[in-house]
C-alpha cells in the first residue's frame, strides 16, 4: 500500500470513530453530524455503517432485563445448551433466512474467539455465507484450521475452502491451516495410511485442541444446497448407501442418524472431517442453522450431543421445540 493510500485509509477511520462518537455517544442527527464534519447526510450515513463493519463499534442488542426470549429458555432446557434465536419472518425464503442469520452470527463471532485460540472451521454454504460479514477482531497467536478436505474428482476445492477460511483468518488476524486433502477418500486404507504422514497428524492434532469449532448442518433436503450434497462430492452408490443407513445429515462430511449415531455408516471411513468425539471435547461447539428443511439434520446433531451454542431463525426454533 502506498503511502497516499495509508493516508487515505487513515483519514476515513479517523472520520469513521468522530462520526460514530457523535451519533452512538452524543444523540446527534446524521444531519447535525454532516454540519459538523463539513460533508453530506450520505456521507455520514457510509461512515457510520464503515465503522460497524470494521468492529470501530460494537453493537449489542440484550432482551429485557438481559433474560433469553422464552424460545430460547425452552431450547436450553430440553436440550441443555444456549440457544440464539434469531429473528426472521416466516414468509422469508430459505435463501434470505441463511443470509440473515449468517449475518447475525457473524456480528457477534469475536464474542466466541480470542487471542491464542484454535477455532476449526467446517467449509460450505453456510460457512460462506457467515464468511462474507465477519466483523474484524484483531487477535494474536490465534489459529483457525479447516476441518474437513475439500477436493473431488472435478476440483481440489482449495480455492473455496481457502476462500472461507481467508475470510475469517483476514478478520481476527489468525493464522490459517488449510486441510489439503479429498472430502471422501476412495478406500479407507489411503485415509489411514495419510493420516499417518506428519504433516497431516499435525493439522489432526490441532484439531484435537481446538477452543472452539464452527459448522454448519449438511442436509440433502434443504433449500439452499449443502455444498456436500450439491458440489459433487457424492456418487449414485453414495447416495443409495447413507439412504440405506438411515442418515439425517453431516457435520464436516461425517453423516449421523436421526438418533445421533455414527456406527455402521460406511462412507464415514472415507471421510476426512474430525470424529464426534473430537467435536464432543471441544470446549464451544458453535452450530449455525436456518430453515426448516434441516429440522430432521437439527435433532440428530443434537442427539449426538455435538451443540454447545446453536444459532437458529425463529420458524425452526418453534419447529424444533414443537417436534420434541
């Protein structure tokens, strides 16, 4: 960057943090605060929205008396863990819930992820879609690692998986671990045998320590595609076999039942995601849903016993507590 454009981005942080201290700090007007700064209502408005999108300002919304809404407290109850209910309404489209809800996960991301912690990311639709609106952080000796390969007989998907996980790595100033390998292996014993190489019983072990791990829900119902179920990674007999089995859904390319288990489910000797006992010892296990589609994928997950902190739109909040 040259030094004009240091100056330049210098200059709008600076006008950026008297803008927002004006209009969070002191109640004036986008009007009153264009008088002030010698520039236009629209101007102001860009500012303020800059300063909000590059963590200058931290925006928290709490209910009353700071207490959790009553979806949230019957979610935490039945299934003991914290529930974020987010609002979206009914009529919306799957492809407008994911984006809401993403956008209010990402808002909130650095509450979760500190200096010196490993955070595990599960690549796909949702992910991408949380990856493009995190608020930046800065963190340092912080890591993220990808949890789960990428490629298959048409790409590497380095490009996509990287993409995400750059996104959030750019965010929190965090060193990214990429996970070089298939999404499905074609015999378990090339798994095993590479899981035995160093550098991959690195990235393992790292997964092994995470603090917190991120992931999104697979489902072959819903909507909005599983990148898993919709990016080629599964062949005809794939498909033929999880029916068989009885699976409900995946996180990072590991397939469950609606009971929650795993045993017996063939192509998860093939898979290359962390095994539910490894998400299991993770301190935060942060599971981002939207749409009803996925409530069978939801309840399994849950069963499993892989949710700490479940963010969910409001339609399959009520959906999940009226099913049980």
């Amino acid at each position: 960057m040259s030094l004009v454009d240091e100056s330049a981005q210098s200059d709008r942080v600076r006008d950026a943090l008297t803008a927002a201290h004006l209009y969070y700090m002191q109640d004036l007007t986008m009007d009153a605060i264009a008088h002030e700064l010698h520039t236009s209502r629209s101007s102001v408005s860009r500012l303020l929205s800059h300063a909000r999108a590059t963590g200058l300002v931290d925006i928290q919304i709490r209910s009353p008396l700071d207490a959790p809404s009553r979806l949230e407290l019957l979610i935490a109850e039945r299934f003991q863990i914290t529930a974020h209910v987010v609002p979206v309404p009914d009529h919306a489209t799957d492809v407008d819930r994911l984006e809401r809800v993403a956008l209010s996960v990402a808002r909130i991301l650095g509450q979760f992820f500190d200096s010196n912690m490993v955070m595990g990311i599960a690549w796909g639709s949702t992910m991408n879609a949380i990856s493009r609106h995190v608020t930046p952080k800065q963190t340092h000796n912080s890591q993220i690692i990808q949890l789960n390969g990428a490629g298959n007989m048409r790409t590497t998907g380095l490009s996509y998986a990287s993409e995400i996980l750059g996104r959030f790595g750019y965010a929190f100033g965090a060193h990214v671990h990429q996970f070089p390998v298939p999404a499905f292996f074609d015999s378990p014993a090339t798994k095993q045998a590479l899981w035995r190489e160093r550098s991959v019983s690195r990235l393992l072990e790292m997964q092994a320590r995470m603090d917190v791990a991120l992931f999104g829900l697979g489902s072959p119902f819903s909507e909005v595609p599983s990148h898993v179920y919709a990016g080629g990674y599964l062949e005809e007999a794939d498909y033929t076999s999880l029916s068989r089995a009885g699976v409900v859904g995946d996180v990072a390319t590991i397939f469950y039942r609606a009971d929650g288990s795993t045993d017996g489910i063939l192509l998860n000797a093939r898979g290359t995601g962390p095994d539910f006992g490894v998400l299991r010892r993770t301190p935060r296990r942060l599971c981002v849903v939207s749409g009803t589609a996925k409530l069978a994928s939801l309840r399994g997950a849950l069963k499993a016993g892989l949710i700490t902190d479940l963010f969910v739109d409001e339609s399959t909040a009520r959906a999940l507590v009226s099913a049980t």
